[in-house]
C-alpha cells in the first residue's frame, strides 16, 4: 500500500558517509529553531539568532562552548532542549535512531546497519545491533549513577530544594558522560572547587564517556582478562590512563604555588583539582578554577591534550588516543627499519595507517588555519587563539573566557571546527569526494627524497 512506501533518499545522499554529516546538521538546525522559541529564554530578551545557532552546534556536537551564560540566558525549557541535544549528539544521530529502532522493531536493515558502522567505528555489521543495545545500558547506568551520587551531595552541602538538586545533579551527570562542558553555573564547577565528591564523579563520567563505547562494551565482558582485549581497547585504556597521569602530574606541579588557580587550595584538594585538569582537557570542558589564569605550560599541555582527545567512537573529540599511539609506533619501526608496524603480536595494515596520518595532518591544518582565522578576524593573541581552536576542534569546551567576546567571523570559525571535530575529519572529507569505483590499475612507481 502507499502509504507503507518507505521514504528513500538519492543515492549521493544516502552513503553513510554522508548521511552522518547530514544528519547532524539536521538536529543543529533544529535545535536553533527552538532555542529561538520565546519559552527557551528566560525573561523578555529578543531572539539572537547567532547565540542560539552556536549553541545549538555546541550542543549536539558535545562541545560546552557559549556564547551566552547558560543558566541565566536559557530558561528551564532551553536547558532542557540543550540537555537533549547533548543526549542525542552524544550517542550520534545514527546511533540513537537505531537503538530506537532496535527496541521497537528488534531488527536492522543492511543501510542503516552500515550508517551506524560509519558513526561507531564497529569493525563487523554483526556487532551494531548487540553493541547498540550495550551502549543505551551503558549510557544509562553511567548517567543514573552519576546523577544520584551528584543529587544527594547537592542536596545535603549546596542546595535547600530537593528538586533543584536533583535537576543540577541530572544535568552535570548527562554533560559529564556525553564530554559536554554546559553547566548551569556562570563559573562552572568552580564552586565545587576541591569538592571531591562532586568534582570526581563528574570527572569518572567524564572519563569513561571518552573511552569509547566499542572499549566499554569490551571492558564489560573481558576486564578480568586484559592478554585478551583487542589492540583497539588496549590502546584506548593503558593510553588514556598514561596520558591522565602526565597531564596531571604536570598540572599540580606547574600550577602548585599558583594563587590564580590551585594554589590556595588545601594539599588535598590541590590532587583532586589536578585529576580535573588532567581530564577535562581530553574533552570534558568542566572547570572548577580559570583556565585564563593557568600558567603557559598549562596552557601548552591542555591544548595537546584537546587535540589528542579521548577514544574512538566516543563523545569526546580530537585525533583520538589510537591515532596518536598508533603514529608513535609508526615513527617507531621506522626507526628500527622494520617493514610492518606491529603492535604487540599483531601487524597494522597499510590503509590504518594511512588513515591516521591523513586524520592527524587534517586537524593540524584546522587547527592551525582555527588559530590564524581567529587572530585575524578577532585580533586575540596567538596562545589565546590556539586554545579556542583546539577547544572547539576536539569538542572541549574550555576557554580562557575568549568565546563570549569573538565578534561574528570569530564564532563561525569555532562553529565550523566543532562541526568537523564531531563528525570526524576523515568523515567530513570524504563526504563531499567519496569515489563510486575502485581504480582497477596501477601505476609506476617513483620514490620521491623524504626529509
């Protein structure tokens, strides 16, 4: 019957590859169009359409950079809008229609199966179905935990109202997982400065968020047993792990006897600050003191850290931990000479590899060309420039307070980068010269002088 025709897409539209930047793109508009609504606004102000289009894209692409104070500009409506397009930015368009569709129907066609493979890394068709079941639970869990534990320490230390606690603890727990820096607060976390039982549950949440679903799911069945983990999930844990412990040591030590951030803090306090600033540059966007205050090489490790970022198909953004190791063992057979790249008893294919120099080489140009943009359109000092562009590429959300004043180019800039950092470099590229047909020859080779 016609009206049991399936809506179809053209052909050029409806790859995956594709179809992910689309539907993106889709929800941001989306979003704009109902935080224009008077009832997403508290008080009379006149609708800004700027300030809702950027936060709509900070939104669904799990970034946490604004334009606006969120809790005073947005009324109660907005930060609801705000937290579900983090919700459904967090766990991607694709994933979350097909979760849905999981549940209702219980069955995948191949098409959608391949869109959700593009926007979850999963190397088999087979796994999308189990994995995106495991992800819904895993979401779930990791936010319900978070939120009780966040609304029962609001509720006895920060808060008289019970339900205003339980609102503030759901909110932080669903940014905190989904690696989206908003808070209802003018100055984020910082008066839970030192706090731990605040600041280190958002900063777990922040953390397990960033590992990765695929990691997640992996950990679920096989933590018991790490001989046994994928080189995928080994890289993304002992990486992540080793990058938070360099991050924060280096962080306490540098910014120890800073009276602008930690250096008034007890010695205790001072730690559980550190593992903040260890983990929030890797994409969490929280802050409890002023990154504007933080010393340069502070400022030099987090923009490393945001470009960096945390696991693949993941809520946080950046290269990703398994692209950053993975180049490190590239430089490292060929300092040895060897011929495969290998990664414990396992060898790296050509195209991995090609993949991840090509995914590297793109964001240093973006980030770069963010920063230069942002010095000319702006007129922000370099060190400046280049946090706000590595903040917005690896979907942070931190900021040395610079965002609320760019003018109009300067926040295009930063729009465009959390678009392409949340979609994926590689994704957003091949978008627009995906190729229908293989080359069937191949032609002569030539080596060119290398360095």
């Amino acid at each position: 019957m016609p009206w049991r025709r399936r809506l179809r897409l053209p052909a050029s539209i409806a790859h995956p590859v594709r179809l992910l930047p689309l539907a993106f793109l889709s929800l941001i508009v989306l979003g704009t169009l109902m935080l224009l609504m008077p009832f997403a606004r508290e008080g009379e102000r006149d609708p800004s359409f700027m300030d809702a289009f950027f936060t709509a894209t900070s939104a669904v692409t799990v970034t946490g950079l604004a334009t606006v104070d969120t809790g005073s500009y947005w009324s109660p409506i907005g930060h609801a809008i705000i937290l579900v397009l983090v919700e459904i930015g967090g766990i991607g368009i694709i994933a979350m229609t097909t979760v849905l569709g999981l549940f209702v129907g219980g069955r995948l066609g191949l098409r959608t199966r391949l869109a959700a493979q593009t926007d979850m890394h999963v190397v088999s068709l087979g796994d999308v179905g189990p994995l995106f079941k495991r992800v819904a639970f895993t979401m779930l869990v990791f936010q319900g935990v978070t939120a009780v534990v966040l609304t029962l320490r609001y509720s006895t230390h920060y808060f008289d109202s019970f339900a205003y606690s339980l609102w503030h603890g759901v909110f932080d727990a669903v940014m905190a997982f989904n690696n989206a820096g908003f808070s209802l607060h003018a100055d984020s976390l910082t008066g839970y400065a030192g706090d731990y039982a605040v600041i280190l549950p958002i900063s777990v949440a922040v953390f397990a968020g960033g590992v990765g679903f695929p990691v997640l799911a992996e950990l679920y069945q096989e933590w018991r047993s790490p001989r046994t983990w994928t080189i995928h999930t080994r890289l993304t844990v002992w990486g992540s792990l080793f990058l938070l412990v360099v991050a924060s040591t280096l962080f306490v030590a540098v910014e120890w006897n800073n009276p602008a951030t930690i250096g008034g803090l007890s010695p205790i306090d001072k730690l559980v600050t550190g593992v903040e600033g260890g983990i929030m540059p890797r994409s969490g966007g929280f802050n409890s003191f002023d990154w504007g205050q933080v010393e340069p090489v502070t400022l030099f490790t987090a923009v490393i850290m945001m470009f960096i970022g945390g696991g693949s198909a993941s809520t946080a953004g950046g290269i990703k931990v398994t692209t950053f190791l993975l180049l490190g063992y590239v430089i490292l057979a060929e300092l040895r000479g060897e011929e495969q790249v290998r990664i414990g008893s396992r060898a790296i294919n050509s195209r991995t590899i090609r993949t991840a120099l090509s995914i590297a080489l793109i964001a240093v140009g973006l980030v770069t060309a963010g920063a230069m943009l942002l010095m000319m359109f702006s007129a922000v000092t370099f060190a400046d420039g280049l946090f706000e562009s590595a903040s917005a590429f690896g979907t942070v959300g931190l900021s040395t307070g610079l965002t609320p004043d760019l003018n109009l180019p300067g926040r295009l800039v930063l729009i465009v980068l959390m678009f392409i950092g949340r979609v994926g470099t590689i994704t957003a590229a091949s978008a627009f010269v995906l190729r229908r047909r293989q080359s069937r020859y191949h032609l002569p080779e030539e080596q060119p002088i290398i360095g």
